[in-house]
C-alpha cells in the first residue's frame, strides 16, 4: 500500500533490494486468469463428508473432460448444482454427495449438463 | 494470399447472462442499455417476440405479449472479462487476433492448411469454455471475412461457418446480396447507389472505379477492392493509445440542485484521473459537460460545455478543482439536468511532462497511488475526495442488475449441492 516492500530503505540500502518478490497471489496460484477458470460459491451441505462445506469456494474449469468420479458443477432443470459424475454401461449419471437422492442421467432430454469440473477448493475461514 | 476471419458472438450480452444462469436457457432474454433505457441485446426469442434493437423499456414492459421476458440491466463488467475470455480462447488457437469490438475479433488465419476444421474448433471451444455461441465467417479480405459472417449468422444451415475464399462462392452470394450488407457503407450511400442501379454487391464490384469513388468516396472505392479480393484493411493488434479518457452518465432522475450536480462532476472526475493513472497516462485538458434532455424541452433545454488546457496530471484533486471550476461556469439555476460527463484529452504517459522548474509533487502521487490500492482492495471509491458526496441518489438506474460472476468475490455463480 505504501509502495515500501523492503527495498527502498532510508538510512542503510536494503540487501534484499535485487530480490524482491511481492506476496502470494492466490488467483495466480489457482490459476484464476486462465479463460477457462471460474469460481463458484457451494450452497449446501449433502458433499460435506467428501470435504465440500457450504459457503466454500469452488474453482472450476470449463476446458477439463470430466471423467467417471469426477465432481462437476451442471446445470440440473435450470438450477447450478454440484454433483459427481459416474460411468455406468456407456451411460453417464449425476449422483448426489450422502446418497440421498437418485442419480439423473447426463442428457439434453432430461436438461442435465455438465458446465464444468471442480479443480480445487478454496475456504475462508472467519 | 492472406486470409482473414471474423468471429462474432450471437447475442454476446444475452449469452453472457445465460452462460451463468441456466434458468435463463432457451427463455426470451432482453438486456437494456445504460439506465434501463432500451433493449440492446435480444436472443433469438426474445426477437421471435417481435422486440426490436433500442424498442425503450417503459414502453413495452407491461406488453401482456412479453411477461415471459427476462429483462436485464446492462452488466459490463461481466461482459468485459467474457470478451477478455473469448479473446484468449482465440489467442491459443491462432497467432493474431485483433479485438475489434467487446463481440468481435479479426482473426490472421494466413498459411493454415484446413481452415473450416480450424474454425469449428474455434467455435466448439470459445462455447465449451466461455459458454458463448459464435459464427465464424473467412475470407481474402476483413471486409469479405465481415460478409461471410453475416451469412453464416443468418443462414442455419451453414452450422456457423461460411467460408468466402473461394471466387466462385463469393459470386453466388454477391449476385444475391443487397449492397446494404456490406460492412462500411452506410445508407445514405446504399441510397445513391440505389439510385445509381447499384443494387446486389455484384454490381457494386463490377461498377467502374471512378462511379463508385463519386458516390461513396475513397472508402467506397477500398470497399470495392475489398470486395474484389484486393486486401486493404491490415489486421492491428489493439486499439491504438486512447486520445482521451471520459466518464459521463446518464442520470437516473434529474438533478436540479447546484450542489447534487458538483458531487457528481467530481465524481466522474476522480474516476477519470483513477482510469489515467491505471493506464500509467496524464491529462494535458479537461472538459466538462452538462445538458438537460432534448426530449422534455417544456422544461427547457440548454446545454453547457466548457474546457481548459492545464499542466498534464493524473492527480485527482487537481482534477476535481478544475471540474469544479469549470461547472460552476457552465451552470445555469431552473433547469432539469439529465447527463454530464468529464472528458480527459492531451494524454501523454505519466511523468513525461515533468520539468526541472515544476518539481513533481511526489507527496500528491504517492496519495494518488495508495487511494488507487484501497480502492482497488475495498471497492469502488471507498476513499475519494469530500467533494463527491456520500449518497449518490442520481446513479442510472440498474434495477435488473445481474451479479457481476466474474470479477467479484462476493458475486460469483452459486452451486446447490445435488
Ligand atoms: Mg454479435
């Protein structure tokens, strides 16, 4: 904020002048700028024992092929949802995070898609 | 021979709007320009409704026709960092792309051996990563790449792609088409060469060079070597350094009193200085603008503008005095004013300005510097002079606004958990 990051000391020259690196950018890190990565807030609870809590952040990326176990964000009947995507037969299907509700199959007919597959999760804690 | 494309996306705002809010797939979709005016961006059935391009909000809102339409407020920072988007999916696949507007790229598709697999790929991935649908059109020139993708938006069957690098396949086209298609000539030249029996593009190509050059000028004339073939238009890179920087707004309601009207001069000011100072640029002049609307003149119109040559800064303060100044002399008492604007000018890059008799005031830029990083971390104008004022009551109208999914934390997309 003060344009001061150890380099531009008054009284004796900064040693560390020549090596100045700046802090962590988390978007860098998550790669965040790429076209095709975008965040998604989680909410609801039913992936909490797979380690997706509510409210957390998501990253997800449009470019990565989901395969069988992937977790996905579709749209499900107009709604964004979480879900992982299974292989079963040659057919693919949605199921739920506690197995409480029946898979729906990936199809145009059944307006179930795949937007993107989750790359990583990000949570703030307080 | 060089080959250029264009790519274009079908409906851009309406299809950033779908890309993160499936509920609005397959629905009428209608995003309104600055201060819910005016439709802007219509998708394909909010069109088979029968709304037109600029149709205004207020007239057409309580149509019983249209309650199934989702109307939207124009939402431009999502649609600035989508173009962002399209434009590096576009960047990966081929060496040159000029963006030439927030929905189009020009794209150097020179010495590539299969160009329609290049570009459905184009296509397939700018919609699986963006979720933007695009047509591609190509061809020798920008002005025939420009054609052939209005034909492929408007003929289905070509599943998004024309490709005009043929003579033959240009000529079919040609004979068919109105002169009025063609990028560049506007209807007051579409009139005169009617009337000249200058109707199908055919005849405007195959018209003798000195006719076309009387009637639509030297464009006209580069229009038709286009056309022919010939390239004229080069493909550039991006848009070249801006000759000014303005911020102006419509207003939501009228402002009539004096001080409501300086905060939000100032206002556009510090906004304006901050967008220099985000470009490392400086102002050598400033103008401001205010009017009043010319559609309600039994109000009385009137319309003042006045401008001032300064030693070039970025600084806001600096700024915000000159605006003041220079409102206060074109203020006029009992008037309803519906617009104002600051527009910056003379920009040269910050600091070339700087002389040995005027010391830089590095005090003023290292405040200017860290107001910039608050802002920037803590959102818009958190700090900003006292002069602008707290309750901004005047702000257009967005009443529709849609969360800006991309570039705020607190606004992204939110998923259920199946
Ligand atoms: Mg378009």
């Amino acid at each position: 904020m003060s344009g001061y990051a150890g380099d531009r000391t008054t009284g004796f020259a900064s040693p560390a002048a020549d090596d100045i690196e700046g802090p962590i950018d988390l978007s860098e890190a998550l790669d965040l700028r790429r076209p095709s990565r975008y965040p998604v807030r989680v909410s609801g609870a039913t992936f909490a024992a797979r380690g997706i809590l509510p409210d957390d952040v998501l990253v997800v990326d449009t470019s990565v092929t989901a395969v069988h176990g992937s977790l996905v964000v579709a749209s499900v009947a107009g709604r964004s949802m979480l879900a992982e995507l299974r292989k079963t037969g040659r057919r693919w299907h949605l199921h739920s995070g506690d197995g409480c509700r029946p898979p729906v199959e990936v199809a145009e007919s059944s307006d179930v898609e795949i937007w993107a597959a989750v790359t990583g999760v990000v949570r703030l804690v307080v | 021979m060089p080959v250029f494309g264009l790519i274009d996306a079908n409906s851009f705002y309406c299809s950033c709007q779908r890309a993160f809010d499936p509920a609005l797939k397959r629905r009428p979709v209608v995003v309104l320009s600055n201060n819910d005016g005016c439709a802007i961006a219509r998708t394909k059935e909010a069109k088979a409704l029968g709304i037109k391009m600029g149709d205004a909000w207020h007239l057409i809102r309580k149509d019983r026709k249209l309650a199934g339409v989702e109307w939207l407020s124009s939402n431009y920072p999502l649609y600035a960092d989508m173009s962002r988007r399209v434009f590096e999916v576009l960047t990966d696949l081929v060496p040159r792309v000029e963006p030439y507007s927030i929905d189009e790229m020009f794209l150097d598709l020179s010495g590539i051996n299969d160009l329609e697999s290049l570009c459905v790929k184009l296509r397939q991935d700018v919609s699986q990563i963006t979720k933007i649908p695009t047509c591609v059109g190509w061809g020798p020139t920008k002005t025939i790449a420009k054609l052939a993708n209005a034909i492929a938006k408007d003929r289905p069957e070509l599943e998004g792609v024309c490709d005009l690098t043929g003579a033959g396949a240009r000529e079919r086209y040609y004979r068919n088409l109105d002169v009025g298609e063609v990028w560049g000539i506007g209807r007051r030249s579409v009139e005169k060469l009617h009337a000249s029996n200058i109707r199908t593009i055919s005849h405007y190509v195959d018209a003798d060079e000195k006719l076309i050059r009387a009637i639509s000028g030297i464009l006209g004339e580069r229009i038709q070597s286009e056309l022919r073939g010939d390239s004229c238009l080069r493909l550039s890179d991006m848009a070249p350094q801006r000759q000014g920087v303005s911020c102006t707004r419509s207003f939501g309601r009228p402002i009539t009193e004096p001080e409501e009207m300086r905060e939000a001069v100032c206002g556009f000011a510090t906004r304006a200085a901050e967008k220099l100072r985000g470009e490392g640029l400086e102002g050598g002049h400033i103008a401001v603008f205010i009017q009043t609307s010319p559609h309600a003149r039994q109000w009385g119109w009137y319309s003042g503008q006045r401008a001032l040559s300064i030693p070039a800064t970025n600084d806001t303060l600096v700024m915000v005095r000159h605006a003041t100044r220079l409102l206060r002399e074109i203020w006029r008492p009992g008037y309803r004013y519906i617009k104002a604007g600051v527009h910056l000018t003379d920009l040269s890059p910050d600091g070339a300005q700087a002389s040995l008799l005027e010391p830089r005031n590095m005090a003023a830029e290292s405040a200017m510097r860290a107001m910039d990083e608050i802002n920037q971390r803590y959102g818009k104008q958190v700090l900003r002079p006292a002069s602008i004022g707290v309750n901004r009551n005047w702000s257009p109208r967005q009443n529709m606004l849609s969360p800006r999914y991309t570039t705020k934390l607190a606004e992204i997309m939110v998923a259920g958990t199946f």
